[in-house]
C-alpha cells in the first residue's frame, strides 16, 4: 500500500481516479522559503523533504510526497495568506504567461526517485469582477 504525504484532497483524487490503494499521512515537514531560489530545484526539495519525513516512520512502504507551486519569470510566488494577497497575486498573474511547478518524491527504505514536471499556463486579462469572485 502507498503512504501518501499530503493531506491534499485533490491528490488522494488523483490517487483514487487510478486505482491506486493508499493510505494518508500528511508531512509535518517544514517548508523552507522559496525567495530568490529556482523553482524546479525548490520544488523537488520540497516533496523530497516531505517524503522522507514521513517515509521514516513506515519502513519497507512507498511513501509519495508532492508540492507544487507557481513561478512567474523564475520568481515563486508563495501560498497567499488572505484574501488580499490571494487577489494580488490574481493581478500579478492577469494577462500574463507563468508556470505551475509539480515536484513528486517516492520513496522506500533507501530508494529514491524524483520528477519535476512544469506546466506553462496562459492567463487572459482578468477584470477585478472576476478577480474578487475567485478570491471569495
């Protein structure tokens, strides 16, 4: 059985949609601050870190930890805090091209294998209409 490191509703989603049998056990890794460092490297550390905090407890198991994050001309934007920053962020992003860093870590006992993959999204012009209904 796969130990997924993430509480994250979508990737026990995706888990589910392919069959795969796991089970939760969400990382109490500490993430480090993603200012000024290169997104795909930062992001494969990130589900790395993950992994391994949780791979610890269940020897002889795969364990899968995951991040994924947001880069804007290899800047990262990190998590919004509120609903101010969300909507920043949303402006930032409008009319602009950025890319959607996935990095995935899987790991058992002393076995390691790492995957970065990045997706260029494209945003349309946002009106602040829309803006404020996404943020709410």
């Amino acid at each position: 059985m796969l130990i997924l490191a993430s509480g994250s509703p979508r990737r026990r989603e995706l888990l589910t949609q392919i069959g795969v049998a796991y089970m939760v056990n969400p990382s109490t890794y500490h993430e480090e601050s993603p200012k000024k460092k290169d997104p795909q490297k930062y992001v494969q550390a990130q589900a790395l870190g993950k992994a391994r905090d949780v791979a610890d407890k269940y020897p002889g198991q795969w364990v899968l930890g995951a991040d994924t994050i947001v880069a804007v001309d290899g800047e990262i934007l990190g998590k919004p805090k509120n609903e101010k920053a969300a909507a920043a962020m949303l402006h930032e992003l409008s009319g602009k091209k950025h890319s959607v860093y996935t990095g995935i870590a899987l790991i058992k006992d002393k076995k390691e294998y790492t995957k970065v993959v990045e997706t260029k999204v494209w945003f349309r012009r946002l009106s602040e209409k829309e803006i404020k209904a996404y943020v709410a």
